[in-house]
C-alpha cells in the first residue's frame, strides 16, 4: 500500500505568451493580438488513474488526460 500524500506528478510546466499591437485610426483604436499556448509543446499529465483494483492493476497511474498542444489564436479589439 501507498500511504496518502506521498506520491505526486510531476510539476505543470506551460508557458503562454501573447503579442499586442495598438493602433489608431481617426477617433477608433484597434488592438490585434496573437496568442500562443504551450509554447514549448509540454504534455504534462492533468489527470491519471489513483485507484488500484483487483484484475485491473495494470492501470494504476496510468493517464487520463494530458495537456493538449500547441495552439496559436488571434484576435482582435475596437473601442470607438
């Protein structure tokens, strides 16, 4: 048996990043910006299996849910 509180994941490890751009145009000030989620591509582990049961043994710790890839979004703000 595993006492409880003695066995963790590793650490998250993500970074995002955003760019932002301003400008003006007349009275309206446009912001563009572009996002960019897990930039170095991680896959951490988010959830894994804890329980140890019977004939299904073979999966304890294994992972449920990793963290997804890379993603690159824009978009787009106006204030007028």
């Amino acid at each position: 048996m595993v006492p409880d509180n003695t066995q963790f994941e590793d650490r998250l490890r993500q970074m995002d990043i955003r760019f932002s751009r301003s400008f003006r145009i007349a009275k309206v000030r446009v912001r563009g910006n572009g996002d960019l989620y897990n930039l170095f591509n991680a896959s951490d582990v988010l959830n894994m299996t804890t329980r140890y049961a019977g004939t299904n043994g073979g999966q304890w710790l294994r992972p449920l849910q990793i963290l997804g890839g890379r993603m690159f979004k824009f978009s787009a703000q106006v204030d007028f």
